[in-house]
C-alpha cells in the first residue's frame, strides 16, 4: 500500500535552513525599518531647514553694516566674505588675480583718454568688498572731486540721501541732489562700509529693491514703474543701479542715465549730442568726447541671455545648496569660476568645453576692440597732424564729429565686463561701426593735408608702452606735442 497519506519528517538540514530564512527576512525588515526611520529624519530635518528663516536681530531701515545682517543670514554673508580671501587665478578677460592694469596691458587705451582721468589711472574693478578702498586711492580722483563719485560704492549713500533730505526709499531724489554736490572728500567720512545688503534688499522684508533715484528715475522718464517688474527682472535691475552708463549733469553733478531716446550707442550719442555733452576735452585732437563707464546692462540687454530671462543673478550668484537650504552665492564673481553651478545648470556640457566656447567668442570680440582701438589712436594724431598743419577748425569739425562716435561706439564694448559675452554680436557690430568711422576720420585727415601739400605718412610718436603714452600725452597737454609732420 502506499504511504502518500503519511508526512515524511523533515530532516535537521531542512529545519535549520527554514530557521536561517526566518532570521534573515527579519533581518532585512529591522534593517529597511531603520533605514526608512533614518530618511524619514532626514527628510524632516531638511524641510526643518528649509522652513522660512528666524530673525535673530531686527536690521534697522538703514543699516549699512553687512555683519549685522549677516547674523540673520549667515550662509549669504559667509559666502559674501568669501570675496576677501586670495582671488582665484583670473579668467582670460575677466577678475583674478593678479589685479589687472587696463593701461599696461593695453597702452593705446592712454592716448584715447588723454588729458582725461582714465589715463592715469585704469584699473579693473575689484571684488565688491573692496569698492570703498579702490575708489579711495585711484588717481582720477581729487578731494574736490564731486561725492557722486561714491554713488555706488557703499550703502551708505542711499543712508546719507536719506538723512541729507528723504523720508523714505521713494523720496530720495532731494537727498542724492544734496550728496552729489558735496566734495568727495567730504563724504569720504561717511562712506566706510563696501557695498553690500542694503544696496539691494530691504531690510524688512529682504525683498530685493532699488535704493539708488538715477535708475528709478530713468523707468520713470520711459513710463515704467520699476516697482512692478517680476522678482527674476529685479534680479538683474538691482545690479542695473550701478552697471550702467551715465553721466553727472553740468553744475549740479546730478547723476543720471542716457537712456531717454534709447540704450543703444547710437541713441546714447544722439541723447548726448541733443545737450551738447561732453566728458572732456581730448588732449592730443581737442575733440569733445564722451567717456562710456560700465554699460553692462544696456549690453546684456540686446543679447540671448535678458531674451531668454536669465537674470545677472543666475549667473553671477548661482544658487547652492547646504542641507535642506538653497540660497544664493553672494561671492559676486565671474561665472566661470563656478561654472557647474552656472554655465552647466543650463549648457549640458563639460566645463572645460563651456570655457573654451566662452573664450573663443571673447577671443573674437577682443580681436576687433584691437582694431578699432589701434584705428582710433592714430585717427587722434591725424587730427593732431592736421592741426600743425594749420587746418581750420571748421575743416575739423567733420572729423571730430567722427572720432567723437566711433570712440564712443569703442568704449561702449570696451569699458563693460565680459569681453562682449553678454552680446556678442552686437558687440561685434558696433566695434565694426567704430572701426568705419574712425577709418573714415582718418582718410577726411589726409584729404586735409593733402591739400597742404603734405602727401608722406604721418610720423606717429611711440606709445608702446604706459609710461611712453603717458609722457606723450603730458607733451600734448604742455603745449609742447611732437612733430608729426
């Protein structure tokens, strides 16, 4: 008979194999528990970090000093700080160290701003921490110099034209008439702090906003409310305060921006040109120039990045993470010392290919600033030459109408950071327009000689170097120029 109804004993073998299985699936749940416990406090703790920041010391409306600031927000202004320690080695057009010398590295740059400041002393702009300590000690400046020039250096001075003559953020412009037109030494004794937190937030609420009157008053002139535009838009404009051009008005110092016909060059020239405006006088042509200063924003404005939305924030301070807590790099730099936190969150390629292209399209544009620079300087002995041969000065008046625009299209690329990237073909562009004006100033000189009877090259004087040009210009300046002729 069969034995089918009868169970077969196990052996021990089998036994202790069903006991070793048991104790490893409760293994394996003790240990998937713990693991989850574990995420589960992780995840709480990061949405813990992660919640809305508590103030440990209300910031007074107009505090001016980062520290106090940074005891409420300790990651930005640690990153902030960072700005003081030794710079990286500086990228090919950009910051870094060692500190850069316009007027060594590129000597025609003294001729085209002779008998002007700028030929004395043209550094590139540090770190923002040292703002204050720059300003202090360049050599365009003198103690009678106007306080406009401490504009954007400091956030005390949305603090002084508050107290010189505000109630509040939007009753400043009586104050900032009254700070313009004190001494530059004088407000030296005001100004300590680098530029910094109030600059660009409220101290209240931390929303970003714009403390200077000349950019409020420029939307104002064009119809626009600056109060209104998004939180991304005020992510570039609160760098529009200072990354700019403008200019002091005659007599009052004023500052304010040529935008009112447009923030091309060609509308900057016509906007100057409609109120007879000029800078200086030049030393070697006597040409009324116009000196452009830092026209980022108006650059940034025509190129893919503003048409794209991406803000100079995204860029310059690009977020970072610590734990559960996003917050934005204060250490305000050139984004290809980060580029993994910049450059990549949108261009999906290595860093080293990033940097290549950003170098190549900087290559590119340097390459005609060379040329139109190089034009111009000699356009300027031309005139010179022009002169010694007793042209007229209506003869003139054409050609320095030319010089006037083509070195005005020149240092609209020239004078902003980045080497063009923010715009390249539109950098591009106008340093085509300054080369062909130039050019033509130049062939309008030799027509004038021509008829003078000199036919052979001007003899151009050697400015080869900062010291060489420098000398040169003081020759000008003196009354005692070369012979050119």
């Amino acid at each position: 008979m069969s034995n089918a109804s009868n169970p077969v004993p196990q052996s021990a073998s089998t036994k202790q194999s069903a006991t070793w299985l048991g104790w490893a699936v409760f293994l394996v749940a003790l240990a998937a528990t713990f693991l989850l416990g574990m995420l589960g406090a992780t995840i709480f703790e990061r949405r813990v970090e992660a919640e809305k920041q508590v103030i440990r010391k209300p910031i007074g409306e107009w505090e001016t000093d980062n520290a106090v600031w940074g005891e409420n927000y300790p990651r930005e202004y640690g990153s902030f700080k960072e700005m003081l320690n030794p710079p990286p080695p500086r990228t090919k057009y950009g910051n870094g160290a060692p500190h850069r010398d316009y007027l060594a590295q590129t000597p025609a740059n003294v001729i085209l701003f002779a008998g002007y400041g700028f030929a004395k002393d043209y550094w590139q702009a540090r770190a923002h921490v040292f703002a204050v300590e720059d300003v202090s000690k360049t050599q365009r400046l003198k103690p009678d110099s106007p306080a406009t020039c401490w504009t954007c250096k400091s956030p005390d001075v949305p603090r002084m034209m508050h107290e010189l003559g505000g109630e509040d953020i939007d009753k400043l412009a009586k104050g900032a008439e009254l700070f313009y037109a004190a001494p530059f030494a004088e407000m030296k004794k005001e100004v300590t702090h680098p530029i910094g937190c109030l600059d660009c937030h409220d101290p209240k609420t931390m929303k970003l906003r714009v403390s200077r009157p000349a950019l409020r008053e420029a939307f104002a002139r064009q119809g626009k409310n600056i109060d209104n535009v998004s939180h991304q838009e005020m992510r570039t404009l609160v760098c529009a305060q200072c990354h700019v051009e403008y200019y002091f008005q005659p007599k009052t110092n004023y500052l304010a921006f040529p935008w009112d016909e447009g923030m091309t060059p060609e509308k900057m020239e016509e906007y100057y040109d409609g109120i007879e405006f000029a800078d200086w006088t030049h030393a070697v042509s006597k040409t009324k120039m116009v000196k452009m200063q830092h026209p980022d924003y108006e650059v940034y404005a025509s190129g893919v990045h503003a048409y794209r939305n991406v803000s100079c924030a995204d860029c310059h301070m690009p977020y970072r993470t610590e734990g559960g807590v996003k917050y934005s790099n204060h250490r305000l730099q050139s984004p290809l010392f980060d580029i993994s936190n910049s450059c990549a969150v949108c261009h999906r390629w290595s860093e080293d290919e990033i940097r290549n292209r950003v170098y190549a399209i900087q290559d590119k544009v340097h390459e005609g600033r060379q040329s139109a620079e190089a034009m111009l300087a000699k356009a300027h002995f031309d005139i010179a030459a022009a002169m010694e041969a007793g042209a007229a000065e209506e003869e003139l008046a054409n050609v320095r109408k030319l010089v006037r625009s083509a070195q005005l299209r020149w240092d609209y690329v020239a004078a902003n950071n980045g080497m063009g990237f923010h715009s390249p073909l539109e950098c591009e562009r106008i340093l085509a327009a300054a080369l062909d004006l130039s050019g033509q100033a130049r062939v309008e000189c030799a027509r004038i000689l021509a008829k003078r009877g000199h036919t052979e090259p001007v003899k151009y004087p050697d400015y080869g170097t900062k010291e060489k040009a420098q000398e040169l210009n003081k020759q000008f300046i003196d009354g005692k120029p070369p012979k050119l002729l």
